[in-house]
C-alpha cells in the first residue's frame, strides 16, 4: 500500500481532530458517569421502615400513634435504637410533662418502658438520650410525672428530673428539684419544654444539661445539681426569646454558652448581651458563619447574626425577614463561600430566602407544603463535600429551588389537626459513608422511616456513635 505523506499543515490538522474526537468521546463517557452519579445520590432509598411495638402505641381518633422520639445507641451494641414518650396532657396544641416512655429496637423489640397511656405530645418535650455520667453507656434524661392524679400542665410542682439507664430503664436518679415548685406558665412559651447537653463544666465531654421551662432556663450537672438559672420577662407571643434555645461554644474557652434570641449566656450562666432584638425570635443557632474558628449567635428575628460581644456581623431586616419561622445554616451552596443561611421569612409559610455571608438573597422559592409550614432541617445527603440539602414534609430541596427527591413510600398522613404528617426529620449516619441518612416520623403514626441516597455502600452499617445533631435534635413544630 502507498505509504502516506503529510505535510506538517495537514499533520497538526489531523493530531486536531483525532484529539477532537478523544475529548468528545471523553466528555460524553465522563458525562454519563456524572449524570448517573448525580442522579443516583439524589435518589432516595427507603433504608428500613421500623414498627413500633403495639403495646407502645395508643388510639385516638382511630389513630395508633406512639408519641415523640428520639434516637440512639440505648444498649451499647453499637446500633441505633429508639425511645418514644407521651404526655399528661396537651395543652394550647402543645404536649408537656411526660408520663410514658418506651425503648424498642429496630426489629420491634421491647427494652424496656416505664409509666403508661398519655396523650400525643404534639411538640417535641423535655427527653433527652446521652451519655451524662460518661461511663461510655448511654443514659435517658427526661423530666416525670410524679404522681399523675394531681398534675396542672401549668406547674412543675409534680413533676420529677429522671437519670434512667439506658439498657433496662432502671432509675439511676430521680430528683425533684425545689426550684420546679416556683416553675409554671402557659401559652406557646411554656408548652415548648426542651432538654439541652451542654458542656457548662469544661469537662472532656458534655457532662451537664439546661431545661428550658417557659420564661426560665435551668442548667444542671451529671449530678442532677443546679449549676444556676436564667429569667427573662417577655413571654408575649411574638415578642419572647426562642422557644427552643442553642448552646454552644461561642467564645472559644471549651465550655458551651447558650443562645436565646433576645440573650445570650455564659456557661456560668452569666449575661454576655441581653436585647430585644426582632420579632418572631422562633428559631436561633450557634454555629459558624463569616469563619472557620468562631462560632457566632444566629437569630431568626428579623435576621442577626451577633458574636460574643452583642455586635452585629449581619442583620437582614423586618424587610427582608418580616417574621423568620425557622433557619439553618449549612453549606448550601458551594458557587458561594463558607456557609449560607436557608431561613423560612414569612412566618407558617412556604416562602424560602437563601442568603450568603454577606447577606444577600442569592435565592428565594417556594417548598413543598408541610404540617404547620415547619419541619426543615440541613441534610448532608451526598457527603460533606458536598451542597447540603434542605428536608421539608417528605421531600429533599436544593438550595437552588429544585425538588431534588421526594422520600418514597411514605403513607399519606391522616386528615385532621394540622400538626399531623411527616414533619419531624432527625439526621444521622449509620452507613459510615460520610453522607447523612434522615430518620422521618410522624408524632400521630406508628412506623418510622429511615432513608438514605442511593451511594456505594449504604448497606454495610458501621457502629452508630450519636452526635449534637441526634441527642440535641433542632426539632420544630
């Protein structure tokens, strides 16, 4: 055959186009893997579907429900178990002063229960599961009804502070302490009751709580001792602090302080800043923001960002945050720097703002309806290199506004109170692949729901270790 002569024109056109076709057929083999990478992460799989036991549940309306939960390795195997509680009584739409709880395991196995009957809470309470006494075996905090035929869902004279091991349930304190027989109130204030771990005492570990009790806060040890106790007057709808406080290490000395909206305390319990700032203060956090090695107070009223001090590092405005429902703040975005603010600004709405560092609104959309418009939470679904998502009632939300995935095979939630469906959203990570699964329940169902993205090894479960984000879940309602 003739051999070919090219010249060095036609030589360099031909190198062109053969690495032409090398970079198209590249980019299109590159671009499937991607699209079935992106599409497959974003895919949500029904990891397990777990029964509460029946002789957990109670009825009413023809509803079987077993209350509210938490989650946790309560005897030590190195798995998530569950821990469900109902109430005394439910007052103004809320839930307080349990009187049952009950242990269970994944398959439906009963631990261990203690008291019986009550009524759905409706809002998550005071139950917390950790490990207080740091014994490397995980405890339940809660607070008790002591005796249940002289309770008023407006005091806390009958009421007891509980320390139950988490394996069998038996009572390792009980406690009444006397500053609960001056405690009581009423309205949305005071039906919010919740117990938070802190590290107040600079130990290796968190080794003490706060209960928040209405207008007051009341921080405790592992040895049930009042380390101190906060008031603040505002108890208005609207014009009170957060009805769920944050705590966490804001001015970097190892010991947690607490972050209420309209204060913000030392761990001994002292005032770093009191103001009454915006309203509507209905969700606050401690977490990064404008760095990496300074955690600032995040506040859902009219927009703040505060450090230390009290000084402003962001203030959106009643214009741009008329009443700030509920926020997260996560890495949400990754075209923008550091972490983004997702804050629901309307009030019981669907309305969404994005906002980045330096407070611009970079998006605003609409999500999906949800049970009283509440229930996000900041999910790293893909890993946490990766943009978090946004949950909201059953579906999964980028930050750019797409419906990103909706959770398969969740029952429709039952006609009624509008309380009632899939809102409350628990993250963990159970698979040990770096993303986050999300633990999905309905306070008024019996069956919980745990999904996960579809990643490579999803279903080689490591051993669960819980985090802030499960023994402090930032639970809204």
């Amino acid at each position: 055959m003739p051999k070919k002569y090219y010249n060095k024109e036609n030589l360099i056109n031909v190198i062109k186009g053969k690495l032409f076709l090398l970079n198209f057929f590249l980019a299109f083999f590159f671009q499937k893997i991607i699209l079935a990478q992106t599409s497959g992460n974003n895919e949500a799989i029904l990891l397990y579907k777990v029964v509460i036991p029946p002789a957990f549940c109670e009825s009413s309306n023809g509803l079987s429900f077993g209350g509210d939960l938490r989650i946790g390795d309560l005897n030590n195997d190195g798995k998530l178990e569950f821990l469900i509680y109902r109430a005394i009584s439910s007052i103004n739409g809320g839930g307080v002063q349990p009187c049952f709880v009950g242990a269970f395991d994944f398959e439906g196995n009963i631990l261990w229960q203690k008291g019986k009957g009550g009524k759905q809470p409706n809002r998550p309470g005071p139950v917390a599961i950790y490990d207080l006494n740091a014994d490397e075996k995980n405890e339940v905090i809660c607070l008790f009804v002591e005796d249940s035929s002289v309770i008023s869902p407006y005091s806390m004279k009958n009421i007891k502070l509980l320390l139950l091991d988490g394996e069998n349930g038996e009572i390792l304190k009980s406690t009444k302490p006397s500053v609960f027989n001056k405690t009581e109130g009423e309205g949305p204030n005071w039906v919010h009751q919740r117990i938070l771990i802190a590290n107040l005492s600079g130990n290796q570990t968190p080794q003490d709580f706060i209960i928040k009790l209405g207008k007051t806060i009341y921080a405790f040890n592992h040895h049930f001792e009042l380390l101190w106790e906060y008031y603040n007057a505002n108890d208005q709808y609207q014009n009170c602090p957060a009805y769920i406080p944050a705590v966490g290490d804001i001015d970097n000395d190892g010991k947690d302080e607490v972050n209420g909206g309209y204060y913000l305390l030392d761990d001994d319990g002292k005032v770093m800043w009191e103001e009454k700032l915006g309203k509507n203060m209905d969700c606050v956090a401690i977490d990064f923001w404008d760095n990496d090695h300074q955690k600032r107070a995040i506040c859902s009223g009219y927009g703040f960002v505060l450090d230390e001090k009290g000084d402003t590092i962001l203030f959106l405005g009643e214009k741009l945050v008329p009443h700030g429902q509920e926020l997260r703040v996560a890495d949400f975005d990754t075209e923008f720097e550091g972490r983004e603010m997702v804050i629901r600004y309307n009030g019981h709405q669907q309305d969404i703002r994005v906002i980045s560092q330096d407070g611009r609104v970079i998006n605003e959309f609409q999500i999906n309806a949800s049970p009283n418009h509440t229930g996000m939470e900041a999910v790293y679904w893909n890993g946490s290199k990766q943009p978090a998502l946004l949950y909201n009632g059953g579906s999964l939300w980028s930050s750019k506004g797409k419906l990103v995935s909706e959770l398969p095979g969740l029952p429709q939630p039952p006609v009624g109170d509008k309380r009632q469906g899939w809102y409350h959203c628990i993250t963990c990570d159970i698979t040990g692949d770096d993303g986050e699964e999300i633990v999905v329940y309905n306070p008024w169902g019996n069956e919980i729901f745990i999904y996960t993205a579809n990643r490579k090894n999803w279903n080689q479960p490591k051993k669960f270790k819980a985090e802030a984000k499960q023994y402090n879940p930032r639970l809204m309602d």
